[in-house]
C-alpha cells in the first residue's frame, strides 16, 4: 500500500541580512527605552522608536523569521523596556491609587480622590500626581482587580506596587502573542509582537490594554474553534479591562445566538459584584460624559471638523462635537449590528447546533468533502472541495492558518477601529486592541501600524516638542494607506453614487416598465438604479464582464448586438462612444435594436480639456479594474458637442434631445436619438447563445468608461 502524501511545512531560515536586521532592532527598541526615560532626551526616543517600526515593516517584507525566533525575540524587547519608570503617562498614579482606595475599604467608583472621605491617604505622593483628583475612575471591575493586588505591595512604596501591577499586565499582553502564535504565520506575527507601541504600552508603561489584548486574543481563538460559549467568555472578560469590547457583543450574538453569549453576559457581572452601587453608575457615567467632552488627544478626525468649524464660524464648537461624533459612532456601529457575517464558504451553512450551548458546529460525516485554506487575497478563509466523494471534513490545525470566521472579525476591526477614528482622544496605547484583531488579517493592517508608530511622536507634547506634526502625519498616513487597502469598496461607493446621478438624469427620457439594453454597462449600476426606478426588464451587454449586479449580462465580441432587431424598448450608451473605434457603426446597432437611444457623454471646448479628460479617463478606469485593462487602454476619441450631433448624423440618427452640463471637472452632454431612414431595421434574430462569449475586441465597440 502505496504511503500517504503529506505536507511538511517548515519554518523560515534567517538570512545574514536578516540576523543584521534584528541587531538593529534591539538596538533601536534600546535606544526608544533610554531615551524615554529622560524628558529632555523625547527626540531621540522618537527617532528610535520610528527606526524600529521601520524596521519591522522590513523584516515582515522579508518573510523569513522563524516563529521561535518572532517570540523569543518578543519577550527580550519586552524584558528590556520593563525598567522603565512611568514617565511618558501618568496614567500608573491612578493604577496605584484606585488599588489602595480598595485597599483602605473604599469603592473606588464612589470617591473622588478629592473627596473628604480619602482626606487620609493625600499624604501619600502617589496622590500628587494624580492628574484628574476631581474625577470618578472609570476603569472596569477587572482592572480594579489588578490593581488591588499591586496594593498588597504598596507597604514597600508605590514604585514596587506599580511595577506588580505593570508585571501582571507585561504577562497578560505576552500571553497575547503566545496565543495569536497558534493562529497565525511569523511574518504577522511580528508586526503585531515587535511593534514599538505595543511593547512600549504593555511592557514600557504597563497601560490596560495589555490585559485586555490577551482576552481578545483569546476570544480570536475560540472563534477559530466555533466555540461561541467560550468567544462571549472571553469578550467579556476584555470589556471588563476597557469598556468598549463590550460593543462587540451584538456581532457574537448574530452569529451563534443568545444561548452561547449568555454565558459571557454573566461572567461580565461577576466581577463587577464587589464594587456595585446604585449610586456609582451615575458617577462613572458623568466621569465618562466629562471625559468625551473635554479631553482631546490625537483625534485626527475631531481636530480636523474642529478647526473648520472655527474657520467657518470663529466658535469653538468642540463640547458639541465630542457627543456629536460619539452618536455618529453609534449609528454606524448599528448599520455594522445589521450585516450579517458571512460564513467560510456557500456550503458551509448546515450548521447544527448543539442543545443548550448554541455552538454550530459543521457535519463531519459523508457528503461534506471540505476543507479549508487560507484566502490568498487576505480576506480570511475560503473552502474548496477537498477531492470528490472523500466525505470527510479535514482540519488543518497548523499553528499558522487564521481563523475560520472571516466575516466576522473584520467587523471587529471596524467596530474598534471606528471606535477611535471618531474618538477625541486617541493615545498610542488605545490602539492595541485594534491592532490584535487586525493581526490576523493576510494583508496586514498597514494603516493601523502606521498611525500606532507615529502615534508615539505626540508623547513630545508633553516637553514641549513638535506634537501636531505627528498629528496629521499619523492620521494622514493612516488615511492615504486606508484608502489604499479599501480602494474597491471606496471606488464602490463612488460608482454606485455616480450611478444614482446618471440614472436620474436618464430617467426623465424613458417610461417605466420599459425593457432597456445598457450597452458597455461596466458594473451595471446605472442599469440596477434605473431597474428600480423604472420597473421594467433591464438587460446588461458589454465586450468585458465587470457585472457586480444581480442583472443579466451578455458577453459579445464588440460588432453585432446578439439580439433580435427591435428587441428592446431603449437602450443606453454611458461614457461608451468615446471608447470605440467606430462610433456610428455602435450607434447603429443599439438603434438597430431599439427605438430610442439615451447617450451619455464626456466633451470638451479648450484643448486643454481635451488632455484632462484623456488622463482622467484612464484613471479612474485602472481605479475601477484596479489594474489597466488592455480593452480600455485604448485610443480615446472624445469629441465637441457639436461633433457629436455631426456623428450621429451621419450614423442615419434623428437626434431628439440635446443638452449640456458642466461638472466640476468636465463637460457632460446628453442626447436622445432615435432611428432614421439610414438606421432601418436589419433582418435576422438573436444570435445563439454560443456566440454570446467573448471574443478579440471589435472596432465598433468598447467597454464601458465610466
């Protein structure tokens, strides 16, 4: 019996350059520690800091550290930043301070620092530190926890109770990247455990998102495994460091059901029992109301709308803006509440689910033939048949494939990353969270690095540095890069919005319930908006299959129509004429098989009009096909709207309609035609459905340009 076939996979050998690399980076990581020790030193410890996340971008590029390698080297960073005193945040004094609060049989939640109650405990320095002593702690229950334990220690002053509390955290955010090593390749890895914000938040200043990284990692992990009872868990477990986790919970609850996050719900009491009051809910909500409207940080979108509104008002209208941002959140997060995740693959929904734990777990038996491999566009997971007839469901359980669920931790990312892109305060360590659920992804999150490494120059606000540089370097850079990686749902958008407009303008030149040919349809959203507005049967054509529409489309090789001489009522002819190489003969063939012809087109007065829609036209057609595509890379022949008329004249049309617009960058015209004498119907009906495939590009039509 012949042996079975298996797949080794090994991991990487570092090259000489790479040994180079990391040598490098531990001593850049060293510097960023020196330097942040001493305010008058801020300079370097940026440079260094933005020289190891350059680094790490190289090292990612080169692809061939081990995964030992990518966690020893992560626990030597974070061991040699642990040192650090707390002076890039003062954020350590209220650690310590809210553990002795509890240590002395205070609720902390009740009590301002301020407070006559704590009269007592303002001879320790801690207290002169605090930077807010009139305002509620709005740390979790679970953060409370680890605070207390640092009290125990604070008999020995409050430098050795603050560095337990930074040790427990140190520990919580590495267990994080010991189980993010379970789910994903080195090379991800690293840009998640040697980045420079993150080792210096955790390990450096021991701030609680590094207690909270570790359940969301977790949470990642039970995802992989279907465990909904387990995710909830652990997502509740995360909100009980920081708040905002707890948003997460509807997008657990879609997925696997009120049973399996019922459990988290519970957990999420638990620890919050010892600290209950009906009078601390209130306090904590005013600490947070207060928070949202006062305190601003790195806010890259609020700054932005605050100074053009005091361009454009001369107010100071930013109390508003931070409830303003924070409800325009909230109505997106809702809009991301509605999207259903999608599952790993189209056969993959006959889940069966567990009796009372609301797990959905797959059928192993025979018949179900799949397995799964990881998405090589860097979407998540997708599922193939493993061989025919198999029957058997085989899991890859290498430590380096992502999670299963690919629809619903990119909600995640948005849901958290939104939560900061309309947040007023956004310090370098807020953006751990959203780092480790972007971690995953197979494209990494370069917007998010980028932003988490440039968010460590706004320390430099504090020593009266260069601060708003950084600002808008980060949030630009995070804005051009995120852009980038969302190029075709932006281009999406836009298309679509564009389309609204066009079907708008078309409209009032035909009657509803009409069958309407869009010819060089592209997408087919012009066809889908007039579908809807019209009511009649609306069929696609064009020479190249771009259809993102549930529409009927037909593929032909750019000469004679595949339909029947007066087949339709209408046809349409959107930024197409300029495409092809011979107009008239196109125009003929829509009349020939139709009445009426709406066309849509790009014209021009001043030459310099004419280069600018040449260069504009093959933009946005590579930002649509998001490469050039040989068919629309060819010559472009716009012309006058008089020369227009002069066309269709000549293509035997009797033009009915004529109108100019002007956009905001280009001269638009609008014509109806109608068949003429020239235009006479031809004999013969539809071409079979053999014919209806592409071919070589015809000289008398074009794929759409719009």
């Amino acid at each position: 019996m012949p042996a079975r076939a298996c797949i080794v996979l090994t991991d990487p050998k570092p090259s000489g350059l790479t040994w180079l690399l990391l040598l490098l980076l531990a001593a850049a990581m060293g510097g960023m520690a020196w330097w942040a020790a001493a305010p008058g030193t801020r300079g370097g410890f940026v440079v260094a800091a933005l020289a190891a996340g350059a680094i790490c971008a190289l090292l990612w590029k080169r692809g061939d550290v081990p995964m030992h390698l990518v966690i020893v080297f992560a626990l030597v960073l974070r061991l040699a930043v642990f040192w650090l005193p707390p002076g890039l945040s003062d954020d350590a004094y209220r650690y310590v301070w809210d553990g002795l609060v509890q240590a002395e049989g205070y609720n902390p939640y009740l009590h301002t620092p301020d407070s006559p109650e704590l009269e007592a405990l303002r001879e320790e320095p801690v207290y002169d530190e605090l930077n807010s002593p009139g305002v509620y702690t709005v740390y979790p229950p679970v953060s409370q926890l680890i605070f207390r334990i640092g009290a125990v220690f604070y008999d020995r002053g409050w430098e050795v109770s603050w560095f337990v509390i930074k040790g427990l955290l140190a520990l919580f955010e590495f267990g994080a990247v010991l189980v993010l090593s379970r789910m994903l390749r080195p090379r991800q890895l690293l840009l998640y455990a040697w980045n420079p914000a993150v080792v210096l938040a955790g390990a450096g200043q021991g701030h609680g998102e590094a207690a909270m990284v570790l359940f969301l990692a977790l949470m990642l992990f039970a995802l992989k495994n279907k465990r909904g009872v387990w995710a909830s868990v652990w997502l509740a477990c995360a909100g009980g460091v920081k708040l905002y986790p707890f948003l997460l919970f509807p997008f657990l609850w879609r997925r696997f059901g009120w049973k399996s996050i019922a459990a988290g719900l519970g957990i999420a009491f638990l620890p919050a029992l010892p600290f209950f009051h009906p009078e601390g809910i209130g306090k904590i909500l005013s600490s947070l109301n207060l928070y949202v409207r006062l305190f601003e940080f790195n806010a890259g979108l609020y700054y932005g709308i605050k100074h053009f509104l005091a361009l454009l008002t001369g107010m100071d209208l930013s109390k508003l803006l931070g409830p303003a941002l924070a409800a325009l959140y909230l109505a997106g997060l809702a809009m991301l509440y509605a999207q259903r995740p999608k599952s790993a693959g189209a056969n993959s929904k006959t889940w069966a689910k567990s009796a009372g734990n609301g797990w959905k777990t797959w059928p192993r038996s025979a018949g179900t033939g799949w397995q799964t491999r990881p998405n090589s566009t860097g979407n998540g997971w997708q599922t193939w048949p493993r061989s025919a007839g198999t029957g058997c469901q085989t899991w890859l359980t290498r430590r380096y494939f992502l999670q299963e669920n690919r629809g619903l931790r990119p909600l995640f990312v948005w849901a958290a990353g939104g939560f900061l892109v309309f947040a007023t305060t956004v310090h370098p360590w807020y953006l751990l969270g959203v780092l480790v659920l972007a971690a995953p992804a197979e494209r990494p999150s370069w917007h998010w690095y980028w932003l988490s490494v440039c968010a460590l120059g706004t320390y430099l606000l504090y020593t009266g540095g260069p601060y708003w540089i950084w600002v808008w370097t980060g949030w630009g850079g995070w804005s051009v890069l995120a852009a980038c990686r969302y190029r075709r749902a932006l281009t999406d958008l836009l298309l679509r919005a564009r389309a609204a407009r066009k079907a708008a303008l078309m409209a009032r030149f035909l009657e509803k319930g009409q069958s309407v040919l869009d010819g060089g349809a592209g997408e087919g959203y012009v066809g889908e908006k007039l579908g809807k507005r019209l009511g009649g049967q609306i069929q696609l054509v064009d020479i190249l299959n771009q259809n993102r529409t549930s529409l009927p489309l037909d593929v032909y090789e750019g000469r004679r129509l595949p339909y029947a001489s007066g087949a339709f009522d209408a046809s349409l002819l959107v930024f197409v004429l300029h495409h092809a190489g011979h107009a008239d003969e196109l125009l003929r063939e829509t009349l020939r098989v139709s009445r009426r012809t709406v066309i849509l087109e790009s014209t021009y007065v001043w030459k310099w009009e004419l280069a600018l829609l040449h260069r504009l036209d093959r933009l946005a057609n590579r930002l649509r096909s998001e490469k050039a595509a040989p068919m629309q890379e060819g010559p472009l022949r716009f012309r006058t709207h008089a020369e227009w008329l002069a066309c269709f004249q000549e293509a035997g049309a009797h033009v009915v309609h004529a109108q100019r617009t002007r956009r905001c960058v280009d001269r638009q015209s609008l014509f109806v035609v109608e068949g003429g004498e020239k235009s006479a119907p031809e004999s013969g009906g539809a071409l079979p459905n053999k014919e209806r495939v592409s071919g070589s590009t015809g000289s008398s039509s074009a794929s759409s340009g719009r």
